[in-house]
C-alpha cells in the first residue's frame, strides 16, 4: 500500500512563513508522498515560494508539486519552481517522476493544464488566433501529459494537475466560468493513457470526486480557503482593475459583482491592507 496526501491552492505569500510547518512536520506520520496542485503562491512572486519552500522542507516523503495559474502572474514561474527544487520537491510541467516506496512504485505524471471547457461546451481551434491559440496550449498540454503518463512504468500511476480534467469536480463553481478551470482534453489524455488516479486543485468551490469517461477516479483538493462577494454602485470592472494596480486581486462576475477568494491563511495585516486597497478602489 502506498499512502499519497494532497493539498492544493495553498496561495502563500510572504507574510504565510509558519502557516503549514507544523501539520507538514508529521506528514510521514500518515503518508507515503506530499503531491501538491498549484497555485503555491499568491501572485507568483518567488519571495512567496521561498517561503512555502521553508515549510516544504519539515516534510519527510518525497514531494511532488505542479504550478497553479497564480504562480505565473509575476512571469517569473521559472523562479517559483527553482524555489520549490531548492527545497527538495519535485517539480513536473508535462514530466514524470517514479518514485520507490514501500517495495512499490508510484509513478506521477504532472501539468499545470489548462481551460477549454467539457464535451458540450468546450471551445475549440477555431476563428480568431487568439481563440485558436487558447485550444492549441490546452491540446499541447495533454498531449504532454498522455506521453508522460503512458511512458510511466510503475505499479501505480497519478495525474498531478492544477485544471481539472472533467466537470463533475467543478460542481458549486459558477458554470460561466466552468471553461476557465479545466478541460475535457486532459481526461481524454488520462483515459488514453491509463491511470490509478487523477488529482487537481483550482476549484475551490468544487466537489471532492468525479470520474472521467473510462471510469477513472478523480479528486480535487484544496488548501483551506473561503469566497466572498460583494455588490458595488458603479462598473465592477473598474474596481477590479483599480485593485490590481494596488496589489489585490479580485475578478468581476458580473457588471456589478466582485468576487474575493482569499485563503484562510492570510494574516489580519493582509486583511487590513486589502480592505484599505478596496476602500481606495471603490471611491476612486
């Protein structure tokens, strides 16, 4: 038996150094292996992965990270991975890895992935060449992730993702933006290719399991988090961008509608901050 524990989204930054350690440090005590699915960081930025990097390196199993959509806003996710390796981890974008444990071998074939959307309301290569060139990332990406996963020759095999690969992970997220949090290319890759399990993070709003069209089980996980909303007098848009400029983000899910989606992480200091960033974006 090997025992696999998995977190996702955890949204470090700088102010996070502490937040994990102590449930890291006895990881071993309950696990085989420490996979984690993306977004390691708030904004990318590689002060926030060094210190995720310093919790990472209490743990005593073989970790294996992906990146998430946040951990390439500050273009510096090459940064963010060399953080991550320096402390130990394994870091796989359209790679694999075996690992030997307990007589066995586990074998995790990892991608970030990307959106698309699912059978029946997916975008495809077609049109403009922004629209064709959204389609052909995701298309490389499991192509990436079919030649890993099938290349693995391991008693045992993962898919280590950020997106998720079918829809039924995503349910409680809003179905507008469905497109944006995963694929169906990625399952078709996993169903192609064969696998034991597929994990991803992204969702935090979504279900714990789902299965792909070959029955193959998957499993969205988290780090703890919460979402908030919020209605404003004038264009959401605006705000959300003034806020940008200022360090914090939110998105807009409505011409009137922000929507917050901190982890439960964050310090009272970068509650106070980002409530003062709002105030100034809102009056603005």
């Amino acid at each position: 038996m090997i025992r696999v524990a998995a977190i996702a989204d955890v949204h470090f930054s700088t102010d996070s150094r502490g937040r994990l350690r102590d449930h890291w440090s006895h990881v071993h005590e309950s696990a085989d292996v420490l996979l984690i699915g993306g977004d390691l960081t708030t904004h990318g930025e590689r002060d926030q992965a060094r210190v995720l990097a310093e919790e990472i390196g209490v743990v005593q199993v073989p970790v294996v990270i992906v990146l998430g959509n946040h951990d390439y806003h500050s273009d510096d996710a090459d940064g963010v991975r060399d953080e991550m390796e320096r402390a130990g981890a394994m870091v796989l974008e359209g790679e694999s890895a075996t690992l030997k444990i307990n007589g066995m071998t586990l074998g995790v074939a990892g991608a970030k992935g990307f959106g698309g959307g699912f059978a029946g309301a997916c975008g495809s290569a077609f049109g403009e060449p922004q629209m064709k060139a959204f389609v052909r990332h995701t298309e490389r990406i499991a192509a990436r992730l079919y030649d890993e996963l099938n290349g693995l020759q391991a008693d045992y095999r993962v898919a280590l993702l950020h997106y998720s690969p079918v829809k039924e992970t995503l349910a409680g997220e809003r179905l507008e933006i469905y497109p944006f949090l995963g694929s169906y290319l990625l399952a078709e890759a996993i169903d192609k290719a064969g696998a034991d399990l597929a994990i991803h993070g992204h969702a935090h709003l979504g279900q714990e399991k789902g299965v792909t069209a070959r029955g193959l089980p998957v499993t969205e996980v988290r780090g703890r988090g919460l979402m908030l909303a919020a209605e404003v007098s004038g264009d959401a848009a605006a705000v959300v961008g003034r806020a940008r400029e200022r360090g914090v983000l939110v998105n807009s899910t409505g011409p009137t509608t922000i929507r917050m989606v901190p982890p439960l992480i964050l310090t009272q200091a970068e509650v106070d901050e980002a409530i003062h960033v709002l105030e100034q974006a809102l009056t603005l």
